[in-house]
C-alpha cells in the first residue's frame, strides 16, 4: 500500500496507548487500519514477551510509528497509437516502536 495512504491512518494513533489505538483501528474501514493493527498487536507481543512479563498491554503505549516509502513496482499499461503509460505500485515501510513509558 502507498505511504501516502498508510500516514493518514499513522497520524490518528500516534501518541495514544496501545488499546485505544487497537479500538480505534478496528472502527476505521480503510484497509490500511488492518495492516496498522496488526503491526501495533505484533510489536506489543514482542515488547511484553522481552520484558519478561514487566510490561503489560494496558501499560503500553505507541512511542514512534512511521511509515516510509519503500520500492516502487514499474508497470506499462497500453494506450492508443502506440503510447504506454507507466504505473507505479508503490510500497511502503512500516514502523511501530512501544513503550511503558510516559
């Protein structure tokens, strides 16, 4: 999925705790807040799995979430008279950084 489309999503849950954001992804109906939350769900295992059961997910909160651009996918579409079109599937990098900190 294009950046573009995943930072609109990014913006609405940073900075919140991780259950709120989880809730607020699961209202949304773009297919970008799926992917988002299941990053967010991920990273809050693997935080709460390291500290050795320290940290809970209540406690938990998003400290850095971005999204960058990652490769671009080139295709041709044909069009009339011999001209192509070039389109871009573009992909991108997530990044989802939690913490029990405030």
């Amino acid at each position: 999925m294009s950046p573009r489309k995943m930072r609109v999503i990014a913006n609405v849950v940073r900075n919140k705790k991780v259950e709120e954001a989880v809730g607020l992804l699961d209202l949304m109906p773009k297919k970008a807040a799926a992917i988002i939350s299941k990053a967010i769900k991920s990273a809050a295992a693997n935080a709460e799995d390291r500290s050795g059961g320290d940290a809970s997910v209540e406690t938990l909160r998003i400290h850095l979430i971005s999204v960058d651009g990652g490769t671009i996918a080139k295709r041709w579409m044909p069009r009339s008279m011999g001209r192509a079109n070039r389109i871009n599937h573009r992909t991108s990098h997530l990044t989802v950084v939690v913490t029990d900190e405030k």
